[in-house]
C-alpha cells in the first residue's frame, strides 16, 4: 500500500468536500436561496482553466467583488489588485451562483489545520495551501492527515544537515 494519495483519491477528496460544504448547516445548499451582500468577496471558478499550461498565468479561481446577485446569478468584478490575464474579467461580469464559491478570512491568513476553516470549498482548500507555502509553512492538517506541498527548495531552517544526514 502506498503512503501517497493517487491523483484520483486527490480529486475523490475535494468532490466529498465540495459536498460536505453545500449540504450543511447554514450552507447554501441550494444556491438559488441565498443572496450574496454587495461587496462582498467571493471566489469565481475560471471556466476556461487548463491545468496543462505550463507557464501559470491563469488561475482556477479568482478572488471578486459581488456587485449584484438576483439569487441564481451574480455580477461580479475582480477585485482590485487581483492579478488576471483574461479580458472577460477585466470589466463586470455575469456569473451563475455555481461557479461562485464562498470567501475565507481565516485562509488569507493562512489556517494551519483546514478542520476548523469557516469556509471549505476548492478555491479555499487551495488558497489556504498557497498562503502557507509562500510563507514556507508546507505542512497544512486536514484534521488527522499531513498534507505537504514540495517546497521546490532547500530548506535548511526546517531539516538541519544533521538531521537530512540521518536519514
């Protein structure tokens, strides 16, 4: 039995917390119920990503501003600062509620155990992992499992040459 998660088990993992996290209390369970503040920050799904380029300018999710929301559907304008090469975002734009995931605080700065987020869908699962990676913090809980992100570097302040030499 491997110690690592298949690519498949991955995508199984983020399906039960897609589900998980409309089904429950106080969740927006049926999209067409809740409206959405204006102003308020959410994350929007890009339909057109390919996670095949290789040159990283687009993004699964992008962080928006609710301009007005009708209960199935939003407009929405990125947020200032929101880096984004796409000119179907660069002005207001219409979006359906399903492509439209809550924001979180608590992944902005950066959560080390996902268990207690406020607000766990995709767009936070992966937030949560960038803020902590860009801050080296590469391990992240998600209760009782590790999940460690390649630092791509070394990183001498966590494993001194001591301990890499035990191993």
């Amino acid at each position: 039995m491997s110690e690592f998660l298949t690519k498949q088990e991955i995508i199984d993992i983020f399906k039960s917390i897609n589900s998980k996290s409309s089904a429950g209390p106080g969740a927006q369970a049926n999209n067409n119920l809740a409206k959405r503040d204006e102003n308020t920050l959410v994350w929007v799904k890009n339909d057109d990503f390919n996670d095949g380029i290789e040159d990283n300018k687009e993004k699964p999710f992008y962080k928006a501003l609710v301009q007005s929301d009708n209960g199935s559907t939003c407009v929405l304008k990125l947020q200032p600062g929101e880096e984004c090469f796409e000119a179907k975002f660069m002005k207001p734009f219409e979006r359906s509620n399903e492509w439209i995931m809550d924001y979180s605080e608590m992944a902005h700065n950066g959560i080390a155990d996902m268990i207690d987020i406020d607000e766990l869908n995709h767009a936070t699962v992966l937030y949560n992992l960038y803020r902590r990676y860009i801050k080296d913090d590469i391990y992240t809980y998600v209760g009782p499992t590790l999940l460690a992100v390649n630092p791509f570097k070394r990183m001498s302040f966590k494993y001194p040459d001591t301990l890499i030499k035990d191993f």
